[in-house]
C-alpha cells in the first residue's frame, strides 16, 4: 500500500481494533477511516506560504512573553516593583494563554474560524498597543493578560489547518516547522529584548509586536483559505452554526475539552507536555539571573545573547524532530502492511526525552553551580538541552492532533491548557526555587519531571491504543 493511503485507526475503530493482531486478521477497513485530507486544489507552495502564516503568529504570540526578561529590571525599576513581580505577571500572561482557546474556538465557530482567526491577531495589536503605553503596573499586567488570552488559539487553529492540508507522513514535518514560529518567540525574543532594551526603551519591545503583528494579519487576510468552506467533512461545522443560539452558546462550557482527559492516553501525553513546558520556562526564565552573577554581567544585551543557545537547539530540535517523527511513520506503515497508529510517532521522541534533555540539563545546572567549565559548557549544553526537549515536542504535538481526528481542536486545547499551566508555574517558581536550593538542584528537580514524562511517552507509544479502547468499550457499556 502507498504510504499516502495509509489507513489510521480513529477512535471509531479503536474498540474492535487490537494492535497486537497480525495484520491479515485486521478487521476490515470499513471500520477505519481515511485520514488523509482532501487536497483542496491547494498547490504545494500555497501550502508552504500558509505553513508561514500560522507559523509566523505562533513566533508573535510568543515573542512578548519572553522578549521582556531581559528587561525585568528595568520594568521593575520604572513601576517601582520587584523583577519577581514582574515574573509573576508573566505567569498571568502564560495561564491566559492556555484558557484562551476556551473562549476563541467558540467564537469560531459562531463566525467561522478564518474570521475568528484574523480577529484574534487585531485585538493582539490592541492589546499590544495598550501595553506600550501603559503608565502604571495595572495597566501593563491588565493589557498582557488580555493580550495572552490570544494565545494558544494561533496554535490551535494553527495546528489543526495544517492537520487539514497535510497527509499523515509529511505532517510531522510540517508541525515542525509551525514549531519553529513558537520556539523561536520562546527563545530569540530575549535577544532581540536585550537589544532593544540596552539601546533604546523596553516599551519599543510592545511597539516591535504591533508591527509583527500587523504583518501577520496581512500574511493571513492573503493567504490563508477559508478551509472550513472548502472542505466538505466540515459541513457538521457549517450545520452546528446554524443550530439555536443556546445550542452555540454552550460551545463556551470549557468541560468538552476537559471530559477528553478520560482518556488515558490523552491525559498522559498532555501531561508530559507540561512537564516539558516546566523545564523549558524554568530555563528561560533564569538565564538572566543566573548567568550575570555566575559570569560578573551586567549588560542586558550580553545575557540576551546567551538565549541563543537554547533558541538554536529549539529550532534545530523542532525541524529535525519533524523528520524523525515521519520516517518513524513510515516506518511503522511498512511494518504494518500500510496500517498506521497515531502513537506510532512517539517512539522518535522517546531518546531525547530520555538520554539527550537529561544529560545536558544536568551539565547545564551543576557546572553553573560549581562554577566550573567557564561560558562554554553551559551555552553548549543549554543548545543541546532546547534539542532535546523540541524533538520530544514534536511528536506530542502531532500526536494530539491526530488521536481523535473529529475532536483535533479540543484535544490540542486540551494540551495547551496543560502545557501553559505548567509554564506560568515554572515562571513564578523557578527564581524563588533557585533562591532557596540552588540551581544545580532546581534543574535535577526538572529533570526527574522530564524523566517521568518520558515513562508516560514510552507507555502511551506502547498502549495508546489500548488505553482509547478501554474508555471506549466502558462508555459503551454505561449507554
């Protein structure tokens, strides 16, 4: 069978479906769906140009919560607060972003999600706006907040257009580069901060966002399809919009996304995510902190430059995580005579979870602490320790958005909200945390965290589908 008509179990199938069954005993495939999405006419460099369209806000969305940490001081100083308020309003900016799809899906679809997407990106501009010019400490927190409450629904809707335009074996690939957009705002806006910050004011930071942002709307208004209308598996969307408004209206109760965590397979993935997101904001968040006194720094630029270790291995991780992911698919379809697991691509991730993110975290954290092996190993290590964390990413990220295919925005909320949760933790926690036991034993912490989730992506790789059956089967039972 031709790797692009391979068939996927969907959670439809999963209750008659076995994965240790011999695949000429499989059932037939009646009883599995097509997953591959209809081409939609769309030629192959319209499809890139969208890849960078919602890549691209993903990089905006993340560029201001992180493009101020260099900057904290000086915030601080202006507002007349401590660097760890000015931290804890980062966390108030990271959970807004992992509600906010619980609020902007709905709007989708009573809308449409194309005009519910470019929306969002105007009201970022707003808000951006409004945190430029803010003049006290409650203006500042209030406008990032609600700039935040934009956030993971570029990500969501993101995600799931390219779920729409890409087959199975290359979307790995194309999550990889979307990737690139978030990681990079994660990891590059620091440095750019720095820059702007020991050069001009940190309010320049916010006015740098509205432009970004503006060209994003433009990038989306030109290129962007409206899919929902193009593609005809969505007309249940199209017939939902047109039910009774109270019908839509319950679209806002956030307990569709969360009745989804029953599933154990679900749970376990988003939670490893979290974990993932824990190390990667306790890592960015303390770099100043913990490089200026460790090296006698005091520039705001020359601690933003050594975000680019992390930020390289972030997008090396991202892209090279995508291949991995695919060929790990295409693999497995051979194997399987053309029969393809969602879980499949987790095996790519396992490895780095495991061996590369741990070790090079541990480098990272006690050469700092023991002040040992001068600026070199800690940049070296920090690269391959962002490596390592995004080629886990990869495949979880894809994964979520392959499990329920008729279900993709919610699960991959589902996982943001997690994610996001579990990052705003890291950002209020870590430098209190560093304060009190050091670095060296802060990053172990984070690394035995990393460590559990790598035992939840081995499982979930080996039982996934057997977890989704289980639920399944239960819920049959109880109807």
């Amino acid at each position: 069978m031709a790797e692009s008509e391979a068939k996927v179990i969907t959670p439809t199938a999963a209750a008659s479906i076995s994965p240790k069954r011999d695949a000429a005993n499989r059932v037939s495939t009646s009883n599995i769906d097509n997953e591959d999405p209809p081409s939609f006419g769309l030629p192959a460099w319209r499809k890139y140009l969208i890849l960078f369209s919602v890549s691209w806000m993903t990089f905006v969305i993340t560029f201001s919560s992180t493009a101020l940490l260099p900057a904290m001081p000086e915030i601080s100083s202006e507002f007349s607060i401590s660097n760890e308020s000015v931290a804890v309003t980062n966390s108030g900016v990271l959970l807004a972003m992992g509600f906010s799809s619980f609020l902007w899906i709905p709007i989708g679809l009573l809308i449409g999600r194309q005009r519910a997407y470019n929306l969002a990106i105007f009201f970022l501009c707003a808000c951006s706006c409004g945190t430029a010019v803010a003049t006290n400490m409650a203006i500042f927190t209030a406008m990032r907040v609600l700039g935040g409450f934009t956030g993971t629904y570029f990500m969501v809707a993101g995600q799931t257009i390219l779920a729409d335009i890409f087959e199975p074996v290359v979307r790995g690939r194309a999550v990889g580069f979307f990737m690139v957009g978030s990681v990079s705002g994660a990891a590059f806006a620091p440095c750019l901060g720095g820059i702007i910050v020991t050069f001009t004011h940190w309010r320049i930071i916010f006015w740098v966002q509205v432009a970004m942002a503006l060209l994003g709307l433009t990038s989306s208004l030109v290129f962007i399809p409206n899919i929902d209308k193009m593609n005809k598996s969505t007309q249940a969307n199209s017939e939902e919009i047109e039910k009774p408004k109270k019908s839509i209206l319950s679209r806002f109760n956030p307990v569709r996304v969360f009745t989804l965590l029953i599933y154990p397979n679900i749970f376990l993935a988003d939670l490893t995510c979290g974990l993932l997101s824990w190390f990667q904001y306790s890592l960015l968040t303390s770099v100043r902190d913990v490089f200026n006194p460790r090296f006698n720094l005091t520039s705001a630029l020359v601690s933003g430059l050594f975000y680019i270790a992390p930020g390289a291995g972030f997008l090396f991780g991202s892209v090279i995580g995508g291949k991995l992911s695919d060929r790990t698919v295409k693999k497995h379809i051979e194997l399987r005579n053309g029969l393809r697991l969602p879980q499949d691509r987790l095996n790519s991730g396992i490895s780095m979870i495991m061996v590369v993110l741990p070790i090079s975290a541990l480098i990272y954290a006690w050469t700092l602490e023991e002040g040992v092996g001068g600026m070199a190993v800690p940049i070296i290590s920090a690269f391959f320790a962002g490596f390592g964390l995004m080629g886990t990413f990869n495949s979880l990220n894809t994964y979520t958005a392959e499990v329920i295919p008729a279900s993709k925005a919610e699960v991959i909320s589902s996982k943001y909200l997690v994610q996001y949760c579990f990052g705003a933790g890291a950002t209020g926690a870590i430098m209190p945390l560093i304060s009190a036991i050091g670095v060296g034993w802060t990053f172990t912490i984070s690394v035995c965290m990393c460590f559990i989730g790598g035992g939840f992506t081995f499982l979930v790789s080996r039982k996934g589908l057997d977890m989704q059956k289980c639920v399944i089967q239960k819920i049959g039972k109880r109807s």
